[in-house]
C-alpha cells in the first residue's frame, strides 16, 4: 500500500508548489487504485486517501485565504462521507453564522472568491456553496437533494463551534419519517428514468436500479434516524442481519471499484458501463476473453463482467426493499401503534397490503410455500408487494430449491397454477425473479440470468426480454390495454388458454448463449418442462412448434414478397392450421415488441398483420387466385375513386400501363390514391399530346402514412436505370429512413414506385414535409450529373463495441426469373444508398425492396433484375463492392 505523508505547509503565494504536490500525490493514488486488481478492501483504503488528501488541500487553502475564524468549510454529498472516487465532484459549503453577509462586506467577498479560485487554480474541482446556518435549514426544509447532502455534512476547517450549532439545529428540524418517504419517491422517479430495471445494456452503475445510489439512500436515511452510520452498524442494530450486511458492504465495494476504475479508464467523470468501456473495465479486473475448443469465441471479458455486475445489483435490489421496508416499519410503530396484520392462513399474513410470512422460519418448515407465496400473492387482491419479512425469508430460503425441490410434482403443479392464474402473472414472475426464486425452480432460465445479448437491437438481458414479452403476451389479454393492440387484443380475447403463450414466451430465448440454434435448443428443453408438467400432448406440441419457430413469422413478413402467391401458401402449408398461425402471430408480436422501443413501429406492424390475414384465407382454403384477388382490389379502388367525383373510367388509362405484380403488392386504397394522383395528369398529356411527344414527366405525391407513422411517397417518372439509387440520395440528404420500397415499371416505359418514410428530426410536423419532398425529389430526379459517392454516417458506439459481420447473399429465386440481394450489416446513415447506388452502376434494376431495421441493425433483402446478373464475374464485383461498402470503418 502506497504510503503518503500529509502536505507540507507550503508559503501563502506559493499555489504552483502545493498544485504540484497534490497532483503527484493524487496520481500515485490513482494508479494504486488501478493495479488494485480486484482488491475490493483495498479500494475502499485509496478512496479514503484521495478524501484526506482533498482534506489537506482544502485546509492550506483555507488557512491562505484568510477567511474570519467564525466561518465553517464543510464538505458534503459524496465527499461529506469521507470518500472520493477519481473524477467526481468535490462537494464544500462555506457555512456561516447567521448576520453575516459577505455580499455586501467586500473584504469577506474578496477572500471567498480568492479561496474558490485558489481551489480551481491548484486543480481541485469544487462545487461550492456559500450559505448561513437559517439558509441551509430552509434550504433543505424545501429540496430534498439539499437535505440529503447536508445529512453527511462534516467539518474541514473552520469554527467547530458553529459546525455543532448547525448540525444540532439541522437534527432537530429533520423528520426522518419524512425524509424517508421523499427518498422513497426520489428513488421511484430515478428509477423511472432507467425503465425500472437494473439490466439495461450500458448500466449506470451510480444511478440504476441496483447501483451505489440505492445502497446511499439505505444509510442516508437510517443515518436521518439514528439507526446507523455504516453496514456495520446497521448489522449491530439489528436492521440487518449480519449475512446482509455482509452482502450490502460486499456489494458495496465491487459497484464502487467498478466506478473508479470507470474513471480511471475514461479519464473523466463516467459512471455508465457503456459498450466502449465494458472490455477496459473488464480486462482490468483479470476478465479475459474465452474461446471454445474449435477456437471460436465462447465469451467475452466484457460478458464475463457484466454477469457479475447484474447479479450484483440484483443483491442490491433485494436488499433495498428489504431495509427500506425495515426502516419504515421501525420509524412508523414508534410513531403510532401499527394496524393488526389479517391473516390468510397459517403460513401467510396481509400486513396493510404486503404480503407476510406468519413467521421467520416458514420456509425451513415448509419448503412448498416458497412457490405458494406467488400463488397468495396472486390470487389475494389487497397485496401489492412482498413485505420486508417475506423477502428476507426468501432470501434466506434460496438453497432449499434443489434438485429434489424441483423434481417434487406438488411443487411443479403448484408452478402450473402460478401460470393460469387470471391476474397478477406478469407481477408475480418478476418478483421471482427478483428473488431469485424463478431461476432457481426454473434451472434453465438461471443460465440467462444477466445474459447480455450483442445482436445490436436488444437493450435488455436475456432473462429481462423473456419477462418482458410475457408482459406483452399477458396483456393481449387485459382489456385495460385493448388499446395498444387492438387486432392482437381480438384474437386474445377468443384463444381459451393462455397459459400457452405464456410457457412459450418463458421458453422461446431460454437457450441463448450456448452456442448452435437457441430455437432448437428452447424446444428440446420446452419439451422437457411439459414433461415434467404433464401438459398435456397436444398443448405439449403447440408450445414446442412456437419455441422452435417463434422467428419464421418475423422473417417471412420482413423479408419475403407477401404479394406472392406462393410465399403465403407455402407458409400457411408450414402452419398447418389457424390455432398455430394465431398463437405465433401473438407471440412474434410479443417478442419484437420486447426487444426495445425503438425495433417496433406501424410498418411492420401491418406486414405481420397483412402474413396473419393471407395465410389465414390461405389456411381456410379461402385464398382467392391472383386474377380475382386482383379484380377484388380494382372494385375497392373504384368505389373509392367515386367518392372523389373523378370521371369515369379515368383510371382506366393508368391501369392498362400496369401489371398483375403492380395490383398484388397494393391495397386498394393504394390503387385509388396513385389514380387519383395520375389520371388527371395522364388525361391532360394526352389532350395536350405531350405524351406523344414524349415530353418528360415526374409526379412526386406525398401524404401521411396510413399505417399510421411517417409518410407514403409516390413517384412517377420515365424509367432509368439509376433512378432508386437516386430517390434513395435524395431521402437520405433530406434525413428520412425508408421503411419499404415497392418499384413498378409500366408497360409505357414509367416508374411508379412507393415509399414508406420516416424521420427522426420533427415526425410530429409530418404535414409540413410534405411540401417539402414534392418539391425536392422531382429537382433531385431532374439531374443527370453523376451520382455522388455516398456519405456513410458515423457508427454508433455500440456497432464499434460489438460489430457484426457485414453478408451478402445474391441467388436467384425459385422461377430464376429475377435475383434475390440479401444484406445483413450494422446501420449507418446513408449505407441504403450506398447499395443502391452500386447497383446502378452495374445497371441493375431494383423490383421490391424490404427495409428492415431492427436496433443498430440492418436486414434488407431485395428483388432485382437485369442481364448483367446472367454473368458470374458481374455477380462477383457486385458482392465484393458491397461488402467494401459495408465494412465499419
């Protein structure tokens, strides 16, 4: 351990010396902060000597300025307990007796302000305040983030006498009751900003669910009441036990070296665990990669660490809710004498909404009533929560649960009604989780406990996104939230047993993070479960199919032509029948949406939609062929044409320039708008004879999406062979995202193409860019000049992080009539263009193009055509440019 020695007193003007001293000091303590290893004590030792330190400092500087002897230097917040991690704020407060007022004494003003900048210019980097003692008390009486900094204030230099006048006064005036329940709401609103959940990819480890703030706010408000300054004395108190104390100064230590080293890496102020940091932190607490035996990579260093951070902070959770409930309990019964507890039966209380254990050692008498508990809480209307009793039970009860435990069938059918319950699913799974009662019954879904995922559009850990789509799936089944999905919402409210859907949701990414086909895996082991459950055969089926295929509905819609007949019969034959077809329709809904806020939107949406409802004609041997499909859509389009007061027939000239793959891939408003748009435009080239002098002609119509999000774009204008790489050029400068592409060309020699947009800069101003792309597009089309390279936007630093390898995949498709392009890479701005803009030179000519992003990852698949394509060197050239292009740089 380094050892250091108090400063030396240095002369009153000579700042350059004490600067040079604190600054070798300090960096002697950072880097034995930073060859600690994983020395946990020893981090604790070197954050107490980077506070004495800034101590030292502090008190030459003090005592340079001048400032009257009357006058106190307190610190507070973080540094007021006596610790300081590397780059984090130092937190003073200049307290003074009350009268004074340096404001208008300018001696006073003058010797505060040399003592700030002295700080500063000796590279101290101080939050400083400068307040009376009545100031700081009405101060704190008002905001609680004051209160709760003043709560650890200590004295640094100054009067001690006034130190202890304020710190009796601010006791005095503090109601720990109080102040408890603003840190409770204090709590609940940070945590809202983290969406409730410690699991979250890039983790703040000071402010997350789970992380130091939620261990500081136990102290803080047990020190508010007299119950303890230190885990220590929390475990004497008999607030803690001494197991939990043990576990929160353990879990203290790992989160706040964590936090250092952070600092120490980033060189600055940090407390995230974002992507470009994860592997730093990693490696410098001993986490290596790992390879498996054919030298692929099994794991990495960053994953290695992140597991631990989660269940770490997955203890501090635990033991949040448990202190703060013993806290409050203990400051409300000396307040006044606590409502009687109802009893529900013999193991189990309601105890003013919680849910009680009738005594400590229930568990240890009967380990059934561990699962039972879930069951109570379900099933009781009055409980909301665990109560600190329950969850400290709980906790102690874990090592119960083996394997005996699980193989118990009173235990696996007590597991089964948890499931079929009518309410109070979604909320009593997380708190099994919580408790860590789910992994351990459920022993696979223990292996996913924490399991990052790099696929790019996953915010959450596995076991996170598993809970999360049953939350989805459970409330299709709730007609408080029939809003959010009202056809997912209709279909729930026909399907008999949704249990189902909910072990498929358990079980459909149960097997991430082993290597070879989750899907695969996650039906072997679904199987199993049902087994062991004696579900019976036929619902036993239904919940394997949908594990093992719970991707093929996404794929199909995102990546497929639903126009095509074929697609749809071959998907439906895959089915088999309409049960099937609605169960993974729900569960695909489920899933994407559980992945993260920003994969889903409407577009995809209608695709799943608009799979559901061809496969489902398809499946009842309803499916019309095309030429009546086709005659269906043109008689909806007329009766929608007619309520516009067009001519008759007007429409008519348009449609003898299209084909049946133009009325097969749009609906029939579609059909009405383009005829609304075009026929009156046609009819007037033809009376003018425009159109037999060829005269050009581009039509660029805009309107409000009507899948609800962004903006449907048309464009009509003479064919050429560049002509979507340069609509592509022009959305991507003007900063919208194309979501699909449908490109037709007439027997005239036209495009008409259709677009789906979106845009991240005003999507609430839609109507006011619609303007804007009818007079833009058509000038960007007018230009001949040569297409400019693409500008390929910066990567974000998650794609840096965790890149994934760009494919490229070019065949031709079952009539070998056209190709398929299939490209999988991490998004950029400006990288559609760059595809398209390498398929123009090679004049190839884009058909049908499906956008998909999902996250920070792109799954765009293409129909193309062109003779070019007949020759294997232009195959090569094309693929070879693509993956050039697609290459994070």
């Amino acid at each position: 351990m380094t050892q250091t020695s108090p400063l030396a007193a240095p002369a009153l003007d000579d700042l350059a010396s004490l600067r040079a001293s604190y600054r070798q000091r300090k960096q002697a303590l950072l880097t034995e902060l930073g060859d600690s290893g994983n020395r946990m004590r020893g981090m604790n030792h070197v954050l107490g000597q980077l506070a004495r330190l800034t101590d030292e400092v502090l008190m030459a500087l003090w005592r340079r300025a001048g400032l009257r002897p009357r006058f106190a230097l307190l610190a507070v917040g973080g540094f007021g307990r006596g610790e300081l991690f590397p780059y984090s704020d130092i937190d003073v407060l200049v307290l003074l007796p009350d009268g004074a007022d340096c404001d208008s004494d300018l001696a006073c003003k003058t010797d505060l302000e040399a003592f700030i900048t002295s700080c500063w210019d000796v590279g101290l980097e101080i939050g400083s305040s400068v307040r009376t003692v009545s100031e700081c008390l009405a101060t704190a009486a008002q905001d609680i983030t004051v209160c709760t900094s003043l709560v650890e204030a200590r004295l640094i230099s100054g009067s001690r006498a006034l130190f202890t006048q304020f710190s009796k006064r601010f006791r005095e005036q503090l109601d720990p009751l109080d102040f408890l329940v603003a840190k409770k709401l204090e709590m609940r609103q940070r945590h809202a900003k983290f969406e409730d959940t410690p699991y979250a990819l890039e983790p703040n480890c000071k402010e997350s669910p789970g992380g130091l703030r939620d261990l500081q706010i136990i102290l803080w408000v047990a020190r508010a009441a007299g119950l303890g300054k230190s885990w220590g004395e929390l475990g004497k108190s008999g607030l803690a036990t001494p197991r939990e104390a043990r576990q929160l100064a353990r879990n203290d230590r790992l989160l706040s070296l964590i936090r250092a080293r952070l600092h120490l890496i980033a060189r600055r102020r940090e407390d995230r665990l974002v992507f470009d940091l994860q592997t730093a932190v990693a490696e410098s607490f001993g986490f290596r990669n790992t390879f498996s035996d054919d030298g692929r990579l099994a794991e990495r260093a960053s994953e290695q660490l992140m597991r631990q951070y989660y269940w770490c902070a997955k203890a501090v959770s635990q033991l949040n809710q448990i202190l703060m409930q013993v806290i409050e309990e203990r400051l409300r019964s000396a307040r006044a004498p606590m409502r009687p507890a109802r009893r529900i039966d013999d193991e189990f209380l309601d105890k003013g909404g919680l849910l009680e254990v009738a005594s400590d050692d229930t568990y240890q008498k009967n380990p059934h009533a561990i699962l039972r508990t879930f069951l109570v809480y379900e099933q009781e209307l009055g409980v909301k929560q665990l109560s600190a009793r329950t969850l400290r039970a709980l906790y102690n009860a874990r090592s119960l649960m083996d394997s005996e435990y699980r193989a118990d069938p009173a235990n696996r059918a007590m597991f089964m009604k948890i499931l079929k319950q009518p309410a109070g699913i979604t909320h009593a799974f997380r708190l099994m989780n919580q408790t860590s009662v789910l992994g351990r019954y459920l022993w696979p879904f223990r292996r996913i406990v924490g399991q990052m995922q790099h696929d790019l559009f996953h915010v959450y850990t596995v076991d996170q996104h598993i809970l999360m789509v049953l939350r989805n799936v459970r409330r299709f089944f709730i007609p408080e939230h029939a809003h959010e999905y009202p056809f997912c919402s209709q279909l729930a409210a026909g399907w008999d047993k949704p249990w189902v859907l909910y072990v498929a949701a358990l079980f459909h990414d149960i097997a991430k993070g082993r290597g070879g086909d989750h899907s695969e895996l996650g039906a072997q082991e679904v199987r199993r479960f049902c087994t062991q459950h004696k579900i019976a055969r036929q619902d036993a089926a239904l919940i394997e199919f949908l594990v093992r295929e719970h991707l093929t509905m996404s794929h199909v819609a995102q990546k497929e032509d639903l126009a095509d007949p074929e697609v749809i019969t071959k998907f439906a034959r895959h089915l088999g029948n309409e049960h099937r077809l609605t169960a993974l329709y729900l569960l695909t809904v489920a899933d994407i949406r559980g992945t993260s806020p920003k994969v889903w939107n409407a577009w995809k949406g209608k695709l799943l939609e608009d799979l559901y409802k061809h496969t489902l004609h398809a499946l009842g041997g309803r499916a019309p062929s095309a030429g009546a499909l086709v005659e269906e859509r043109k008689r909806a389009a007329l009766e929608e044409i007619a309520l516009h007061a067009m001519p008759k027939d007007a429409q008519q000239a348009l449609w003898n320039t299209l084909d049946v793959g133009y009325f097969m891939r749009h609906d029939a408003d579609e059909l009405a708008w383009h005829a609304r748009q075009l026929s009156r435009v046609l009819w007037q080239r033809a009376q003018t004879g425009a159109a037999a002098a060829n005269e050009p002609l581009t039509v660029v119509r805009a309107r409000i999406s009507p899948v609800g999000e962004g903006l449907q774009v048309m464009c009509y204008t003479a064919d050429r062979p560049d002509l979507f790489a340069r609509i592509c050029g022009y959305f991507d400068r003007a900063g919208f995202s194309i979501l699909d592409a449908r490109v037709h060309t007439t027997r005239n020699g036209y495009a008409l193409d259709t677009f789906q947009i979106v845009t991240e800069m005003i999507p609430e101003h839609y109507r006011e860019l619609i303007g804007l792309v009818e007079a833009g597009l058509p000038e960007a089309l007018a230009s001949d000049a040569a297409l400019p390279a693409p500008r390929l936007g910066r990567v974000s630093r998650r794609v840096r992080s965790f890149p994934i390898t760009p494919r490229v995949d070019l065949r031709p498709d079952e009539k070998a009539q056209h190709w398929l392009l299939s490209v999988s890479a991490s998004d950029r701005a400006g990288l559609l263009y760059g595809i398209a803009r390498v398929l123009a030179e090679h004049q190839i000519s884009v058909e049908l193009a499906k956008i998909s992003t999902l996250g920070e990852r792109v799954e765009d698949t293409f129909l193309l055509q062109g003779v070019q394509l007949q020759h294997q060197k232009t195959q090569i050239a094309i693929e070879r440019e693509l993956l050039e292009g697609l290459e994070v740089q």
